[in-house]
C-alpha cells in the first residue's frame, strides 16, 4: 500500500489499513461492516462508505493516521457530531471520528475571554466552561448540542445569533493544524510578513494573493453569510493575513485541526423575544433591514407551516399562542434587565410593519426557539406529506435583497414541481429549506432545480452556502458565484497545502457531482403488510427509517428534559444512537453493504435499544426506533426459534396469570436462590436482577368481592402489571375514581395490549390479543364510556399501537380515541377537586412511553392545582420493560439509569415522594435505589378525605 491506488474503497485492503493503522500506534480502529454503515452518512443527502472508522485519543494518534493515510494513499475525512447537511463529513477512505475521545475543553481564560479547546469539543460543553466566568462561546446552530468545535470550525458555522457574535471565523484565535504532508501549522494573524515567513505554504498563499489583491477585495467577503469557497478575504494585508480565519470554512480539505484557541462572548444581562406576523415570508424578509439600526441579538424567520407540523405532531399546547400571521420573525432583544429588553423589543415592534405583534420571555420563549432550532428535522416532511430533503437548505443572499429572492425562490420550486418549509437567520440573509425532490424516483430533478437555484443565488450577489459549508452538495456550483480566477485560486490553494488530494477529496476543490453517491435511488420497498401499518410513511418501513435525515439531536444531552437516546448517553457510542441505527436499517433496506433482518450488524445495533419509543417525540424527523426495532425483531424470528427472553419476558402476562393460581408457592419457589437462579438462566434473565414477586391477591379478585359503586361509568384498563404484581395501584386508582364521582368498571375477560410480545418482535402474538381485548372493550365502546390506563406502557399501546397494528380493525381507532391516563380524566372533570398536597414535595419519574405517547402535561397540572411542588425528571429509568431484565443488559440499564433519575434521588430530601407510574420505573428503583415508587393514584387516595378512603 506504498503507492495510492484510487479514491474507491474497494482499491484498498481494508484488513491491511486496519494493521498498518494499529502498528502506528491507533488503539480504535474498526472495519466492520456495521460501523461502516453508520459513517456512511451524515445528515445530507449522500452515501459514502468509509473503509476505515478510527476513534485518535492524542494528537499522536491523529498524526498517525494521517501518516499512515499518506503512506497508503488513501483519503482521510474528519469527522465530529455528524451533523453536515452537505456531506462534508462522510468519506471513501479513513473517517476520523473526533467526537469520542478528542473532545475536552483543556482551559478558560476569563481575564482573555478565550478557551482552548480540542477539536470535538461540543458547543454547548465550551459554553458550559466557560458559564461560571459569565462567558459562553458565541456562534450556536442549532445542532450546539451536539455539533463539534471541529466541525464547526470546518464549516465556519454561524447560528441564530451571529448577528451579535459572529461566524466561527470572527470567534477563532489560533488554530493546531496537520497538513497532509505532517506539517504542524500553528495558524493566526501573522500579517503579510509573517505569512510570507510561514513556510512553502505560507509562501504559496502569499503569492496567491498579491497575484489577485482585485478579484478577492471585489469577489470576497461581500457580506456577513458568504461563506462558499475559501474565505481568502481573511489573507488580504489589510485584513492582518489570519492564516486562522483563513483555514476556518475549508471544510477539512486543507488540513487536520487539532485544537483551537476560540473566543468567548458575554450574554446579555435579559434578553426578550419580539415575536412579529406578516402575511407570508417574503415580506418579513421585506421587514429586515429596518430592523438592524436596532442591533438586535438575532432575528430569525419562521413559517406558519413549519408551526402546522409541530401543532400537529406534539399537539396545540407545544407552541405557545402566535400573534395573526402566516410568516413570523423572531427578533431577540438584550437589556440589563428584563425591563429592559422588553422595552428594547418594544422599539423594534415600532420600526416591523407587522400585521401583529408579541412580546414574550421565559419558557414561551423558550418554546418558541425549540421549534426553531428543530426546524431542520421538523422539515423532514413536505407540506405535502412527501420526504424533503437538504441539498438546497443553506443559500444566502444581502438582507437587503431576502425579500425579492425569497419570491424568485418560491417561483422556482413551483416551476419544478417542488415544495418545501422555509426557515432561517432572516437577519444575515441566509434561508433555510427542506424541499421534496424526488430523490428515488427522478434524481435529474434534484440537479435541475440546484443549478437554477445556483444561478438564482448568483443574480442576488449571493452565497451557495450560507453556514453549513458547500460539501459535495454544492462545491459543483461554486462558479455560479465565483469567477474563473477565484476558481483557480481555489485550486492553487488546494495544492500547495494538498498536493495528492488525500483530505476530504471531492469537496470545494475538484468536487464531485452534486448528484452522486445519492442514499435515496437504492432503496428497495418493505411494504408487505406483515408489520405496523406506518400510516405516515406509505405503509413502508423503508420509508419510515429513512425518517432519519442524520440532525443528530439523539446524540444530545437530554437538559431539555428529553428521553432520547438513553442507551447512547450511556455508551456515548454511535451504534447506539437512534441515528446509528436508523443508518443501519437503511442499509438493510437498499440491501448492499447489510444484506436482511437476519444480519449479525442489525442484531448489534437494535441490542442496546431499549424500545423507550423517547425518539417518536424528541427526533424532530419523527423517528421511532422502538416500533422499528419491533418489525426487525419480528421479520428476523418469524417461524424461527427465539432468544429464551423472548419466551420468558415477551410472554410474561401468560405466565403471571398462571402463577398467580398459586402465588405464595410461586413466590417460595423462586426466592430460593437456586430455583431463581435457575429460572434466570434458562429464561435469559440477568444473575443480578431480582425476580419481582406476585401479590397475593390480584388486583381482580380484590375487586370482584366490592359492592358496586354508583356514578358515571369508566372502564379501568386492568393491565398485566396492576393486576399480578401492584394491585395496590389499581385498588388506589378506584378509590380515587369514586371520590371523583366514577363507577369504575373491568372487563368481563382480563386483557393484554400485547406490549412484551410487541417489544420482542412477536407482532402476530401481540394482534392476537390486542384483538381479543377489542373484543372485551367492544360493549364500553359502543356506549362511549371512557377507558382509563394506570400503567403508561400498556395506555400507550391503546393510544398508538394498536391502531398501526390493526389498522383495518375500526374498534382500535376507537379505543385510541377513549382512552385516557386518569390524570386527563380528572382534569377534564369539572365537578372533581382533588385533594389538598401541599405538603407533597418531590420528583416524578416520566414513564418513557407516557413521556413520548400519553404527554405528561395534565398529570403536571392536576400536581399544581393541588398544591404540590413535583419536578419532573428526563431521560429513561433504564429497566424499560424486558431490556434491563435480559442477560447482557445490567450495566448498561444502571449505567442509563444514573444519566438523571438515581442523581436526582440521591439528591432529594428523605421525605420527598418519587412519583414513577410505571411498573419498570418503580421496579428500577426498588432494585437500584432502595426507594419505593409511588403512582399518581397511589399519592392521590392517601391524601383523600377519611369518608373516601
């Protein structure tokens, strides 16, 4: 492998690199099939697998790598969170991944307001360090949460505020750069003289320049968002030559960043949100530059139908009340207090022309740029209910000519046939869109409509790219806004930092057609009929993985109060990333690099999801990774043997009805350590869980000896868990029902919504019962009595499942419609006032499935209007049903279990109630804490009157 062979992978010994990488010293290389797949992609449009994923933890390991690529000749492409929408971070060759191991933030010098920081350092964790100083790290895309310095340094990523801070080239100090050729550059402003002093490649890009001082000072640095090509403005003599700002924006393809020297910025005091209405996009656009005098933080633009998806994905109560308008823009305004930016807002209001206006603070505030910044995700689907896609998502123009460009562009897509939802930083003039070309049906559209939107940009004075970088979606029509000298620079450049185009080949320089390596034109339809209905996406699950366009907010944080991803938070690997995943099932659908269901990669990639279903409402593309795993599970097992868990725990509710003909033998039996260790065993059960145990009534006998109650009737959703194992909880739920005014009836028959048969696969197992359940709830639903569900797993089936499941069966839409968590019930009842819980002090555990199905928004009010003072806690408790009981599982289900809620209980007061409604939850904490968990009916019967007790 002395001398290059090619840019394709399939030219280079993949098991040959993996040798030559370890012997220079890499401890994390991997070459399988399955990490392959995961890196194949980012968060655009393209499909480039890498033949090497190498994780450095030194900056010697870097310069291994790149040594080693050299040697090879073979391409290396750096790679941070994965979030590029323009395919600047997938590659044929090795794919660095800084993101695991390269990514802390080594200093913060407040009196310099600077902070060093190694290059997969994440937005948030730098502002995170340098919080205490009162300084945070200005640029913030929207992807702060997960998205590298590296990258965004690569990119020269801007955010919703760069009108105040800047892009990432205004916030670099100094650079650590690697050169293809092991050259270490240490990159800053070094004037003319010292760029010439800087080596070759200082000469080289000194003489590029004095050779073109007219073409950059006219063709360069035209405005803020002009980011396309390389900034050679930031090398002109009156600019201080920033060989730094220079390299920031080149995507990657002139050197390896090592670390950074960044700035840091201090946030306003308060700041407010003037929230304006106009009649349509454009002519908010229109509205900008009156605006800038006010120098606000940052003004963003919005669509009302961007808003429609949300309303109609998360419900009316996601997006705070929006002032008459079909187009708004949201103006952030600073003041030394909150008096003041409120007032600042309201001079801004003054200057709009709006059709209405807002002004507004706090958590509506809040809200409001939640759907902003998951406007690329929320995108995902086209007014018209087809996929849209980036590739056209970044172009931007002069603010003062947005207005005119954003009617030419509306004109474009409907002259295509295309549609899209519009967003963006309105104030820098930069317009985001998801548009949805037709990428698996007629790919020549794609390119059609990108080179007349090109040269639409280039009539407007405008960039390609306006933050997310040209990549190999747009790097083919840089000449549309660049002469051929400027081209030809770009080349020179190129060479004397890259002369063998080993670093991000095909981007920028010598790109590679916008219209190649396309993920879409491949897939091969999953449309059988055999698994969930999938309603959204055409009936097909090849469809629905491709939900995931790669924005990567699974790989966050969850501070927002979030579910997803818990097994990722826990590993912090990719694989097990809702994204890592989704990228895996798209494999199997296009069926080249992972061939089936039955792949050895698939098993790997869904093994540690632990089916939370936290996706279907964080992912902001709409990705449920739990149902999807469910059809996987099911098309892998189908009229095969099973894993012993999936006969062990996915027919739990058979086996407790049949324990429970004899509880307290069943119970003596397996408290004995060896028939419990044995049942473990054989039932692939982890040594280290304990067996819950059966009550010795169930909840249905309990009941059956009660006199009949009078009042409105309600059927009580007597589920598998409530009934063998916490019966007290059903036994609270009906005292609490009779004192809200309720005759609480069951079912003639016990039921199962088929959770633990869905959560294994068993999909044909878990239409069986769920039909004979519909079956038992056909006379309440006839007479339109309302359902009520205690446990959110099993209420959740009723609310969704069960519908994709059967979606010919009309009873299941039905029962979706009737069934209630007994918090919506009470809160809907008028004439109920629940009792006094003043004194209740404590944290609630969310139910994943109640988290992203049932919502906990009326459980939270009915608290509040008691008197209670109870915090909600994010993420997963970490047992999620059948997971944290499987043999392999443990570590990792405590391991996610202390990413918030055992933090949370060490932390609470002793007298502090932990409200977890599910069963999981509250068996999670037994086990792992020592606490007992309460239910919402539990809490609410203990502090009833005496008479209703």
């Amino acid at each position: 492998m002395s001398a290059r062979k090619g840019k394709d992978e399939g030219l280079a010994d993949r098991r040959e690199l993996v040798r030559e990488l370890r012997r220079a010293g890499m401890a994390e290389v991997d070459a399988g099939t399955r990490r392959r797949a995961e890196y194949s992609t980012d968060a655009s449009n393209y499909r480039v697998v890498p033949a090497v994923v190498a994780f450095p933890r030194d900056t010697g390991e870097v310069a291994a790598a790149v040594a080693v690529a050299r040697s090879a000749g073979v391409p290396i492409t750096c790679r941070g969170g994965g979030t590029s929408t323009a395919g600047n971070s997938v590659g044929t060759g090795i794919v660095l991944d800084f993101s695991r191991h390269l990514d802390r933030v080594l200093s913060v010098d407040a009196e310099a307001r600077t902070a060093t920081v190694q290059p997969g350092a994440i937005l948030d964790a730098i502002s995170a360090a340098a919080a205490p100083y009162g300084l945070r790290y200005g640029p913030d895309p929207s992807t702060h949460g997960r998205a590298t310095i590296g990258g965004s340094l690569g990119n020269n990523a801007c955010g919703a505020r760069a009108l105040r801070y800047g892009r990432a080239a205004d916030n670099v100090v100094s650079l650590d750069v690697l050169t293809a050729d092991g050259e270490r550059l240490d990159a800053r402003r070094l004037g003319r003289a010292g760029l010439r002093a800087a080596g070759a490649k200082g000469r080289a890009l000194e003489e590029i320049v004095a050779a073109n001082l007219a073409v950059i000072r006219t063709e360069f640095g035209r405005f803020g968002r002009q980011v396309s090509g390389y900034s050679l403005e930031h090398l002109l003599p009156e600019n201080g030559a920033d060989l730094a700002k220079f390299l920031v924006g080149t995507e990657g393809t002139l050197g390896v960043v090592l670390g950074a020297v960044v700035r840091l910025v201090e946030p306003p005091a308060a700041v407010a949100l003037a929230v304006l209405g106009y009649p349509d996009m454009p002519a908010a656009a229109d509205a900008v530059p009156a605006l800038l005098p006010h120098r606000p933080v940052a003004i963003e633009g919005m669509d009302a139908r961007l808003v429609a998806v949300v309303r109609s994905r998360r419900g009316g109560g996601a997006v705070p009340d929006l002032p008459r308008g079909e187009g708004w823009l949201f103006v952030e305004t600073a003041g030394g207090t909150e008096a003041e930016a409120r007032a600042n807002a309201a001079k801004v209001i003054a200057d709009a022309g709006c059709l209405d206006s807002a002004v507004v603070t706090g958590r509506p505030a809040r809200a409001l740029w939640a759907i902003r910044e998951d406007g690329a995700g929320l995108g995902g689907r086209s007014p018209a209910g087809r996929p849209a896609w980036p590739g056209w998502e970044d172009a931007a123009v002069p603010p003062d000519r947005l207005g005119g460009y954003l009617r030419e562009f509306g004109r474009l897509m409907r002259e295509h046939g295309v549609d899209g939802l519009v967003f963006g930083h309105l104030g820098e003039g930069c317009v985001h869109a998801r548009i949805d070309f037709p990428l698996a049906t007629a790919r020549h559209r794609y390119r059609e409509f990108a080179v007349e939107a090109a040269r639409l940009v280039g009539r407007y004075g405008g960039s390609m790219s306006g933050e997310h970088g040209d990549g190999r979606a747009r790097g083919e029509l840089l000449p549309y806004m660049y002469s051929a000298p400027a081209i030809e620079m770009f080349r020179q450049a190129k060479h004397a930092f890259d002369p063998d185009d080993l670093l991000n080949p095909g981007v920028i320089v010598d790109p590679a057609p916008l219209d190649a390596n396309l993920r879409l034109p491949s897939v091969r339809p999953l449309a059988d009929g055999l698994g969930f209905a999938y309603p959204h996406d055409g009936g097909d699950l090849a469809n629905a993985v491709h939900r995931c366009v790669g924005v990567g907010k699974c790989r966050s944080d969850n501070t927002d109060g979030g579910v997803m991803c818990p097994s990722y938070l826990a590993t912090r690997d990719e694989k097990d990333s809702t994204r890592g995943r989704a990228r895996v099932l798209q494999e199997v659908a296009n069926g080249s690099l992972i061939k089936n269901f039955r792949s050895a990669e698939l098993a790997q990639a869904l093994d540690l999801c632990l089916s939370c279903k936290g996706c279907s409402s964080d992912c902001p593309a709409g990705v449920d990774m739990a149902t999807y795993k469910a059809e996987a599970l099911y098309r892998r097992y189908r009229h095969r043997i099973r894993p012993a868990a999936h006969y062990a725990l996915g027919w739990l509710p058979r086996w407790a009805r049949l324990a429970s003909i004899a509880p307290r033998p069943a119970n003596a039996v397996l408290n004995r350590p060896w028939p419990a260790a044995l049942a473990k065993r054989l039932g692939g059960i982890d040594a280290r869980r304990d067996l819950p145990g059966l009550a010795a009534r169930t909840f249905r006998k309990w009941f059956a000896g009660r006199p009949a109650a009078t009042g409105k009737p309600v059927l009580l959703w007597v589920d598998t868990f409530t009934d063998y194992f916490s019966p007290e909880v059903g036994q609270a739920a009906v005292r609490v029902l009779e004192d809200a005014g309720y005759a609480v009836r069951l079912t003639g028959k016990p039921v199962c919504c088929g959770l633990t048969w869905i959560s294994t696969g068993q999909l044909d197992g878990a239409r069986a019962r769920l039909r004979r359940s519909l079956d038992a709830l056909e006379p309440a639903l006839a007479q339109g009595i309302p359902i009520v569900g205690l446990e959110p797993s099993c209420t959740a089936v009723l609310r969704k499942d069960a519908a994709e499941l059967l979606p010919d069966d009309p009873r299941a839409i039905r029962a979706q419609a009737a069934t209630r968590t007994l918090a919506e019930l009470l809160t809907a009842s008028a004439t109920w006032t629940p009792p006094a819980l003043n004194s209740v002090r404590g944290i609630a555990q969310t139910h994943c499935h109640q988290h992203a199905v049932l919502g906990w928004t009326a459980d939270a009010e009915l608290l509040a209007n008691a008197g209670a003072s109870v915090r909600s806690l994010g993420g997963c408790c970490g047992l999620a049903g059948n997971f944290g009981v499987e043999r392999g599982h443990y570590d990792v289900s405590v391991a996610v279990a202390e990413t918030a809620l055992l933090p949370a209980v060490r932390e609470a007061d002793a007298d502090a109630v932990v409200l977890a409604d599910g069963f999981s939850c509250r068996t999670q904490l037994d086990q792992l804490a020592g606490v007992r968990g309460t239910h919402l009916a539990e809490l609410l019967a203990r502090h009833l009157p005496v008479r209703s007790r």
